[in-house]
C-alpha cells in the first residue's frame, strides 16, 4: 500500500545552537502547503520566536544561487521529486542544521 502524502519528520535543533529568529528555507513552489507544515513547530521553545522564510524553487540549479550555511532548517516539498545526488548536495551545502527528511 502507498501513501501519497509525504509524511515530515522534524529533527529537534539543540538549544544551545538555536537562533532567536530561526532562518527556514522552503523548497518548492506550493508556498502555503509549505508553511502549513510548519504550523506548530517548535513547541518546547520558550519565548517568541519569529522564523525568517524564503522560498525557492525545487531544481539544484535554483538552490546553487544561496549562500552556503545560510538556513537552520529547509523544508522540501513533494514538487522536488526525483531527489536526485544534485539536489541533496544543495540542500546540504544551505543547510546550517540538518534537513527534514521526506518519507
């Protein structure tokens, strides 16, 4: 049986290394599916947080534009399928934190 919603799982950031105003990266191009999964996250931070957004499009070649270690968290929709060696490559080099992992 297959699932076609992709299910996100979020890794916890440590606390020491987490920015006031976490910068997010969103990969894809349906933005409001995108900050849906970011609804209630983090939940255990205490204090206001703003996350700083920008999106991108969903090719190797629209990430290559951003600066390495630019993002503490980079989400990748369901448009960046096939996820191809390029594009992991990316979204590693942007990625402070880690990624959220699709599955």
């Amino acid at each position: 049986m297959s699932c076609p919603r992709t299910h996100l799982y979020f890794s916890p950031l440590p606390r020491t290394a987490v920015n006031r105003h976490p910068h997010v990266l969103l990969v894809g191009s349906h933005q409001p599916r995108l900050l849906k999964s970011l609804e209630g996250w983090p939940k255990q931070w205490s204090g206001a947080r703003n996350f700083l957004i920008r999106f991108a499009g969903a090719s190797a070649q629209d990430l290559a534009r951003l600066p390495a270690d630019a993002f503490d968290l980079v989400v990748v929709g369901v448009e960046a399928q096939p996820v191809n060696n390029e594009l992991i490559g990316q979204l590693v080099r942007v990625a402070r934190q880690g990624l959220i992992s699709l599955r």
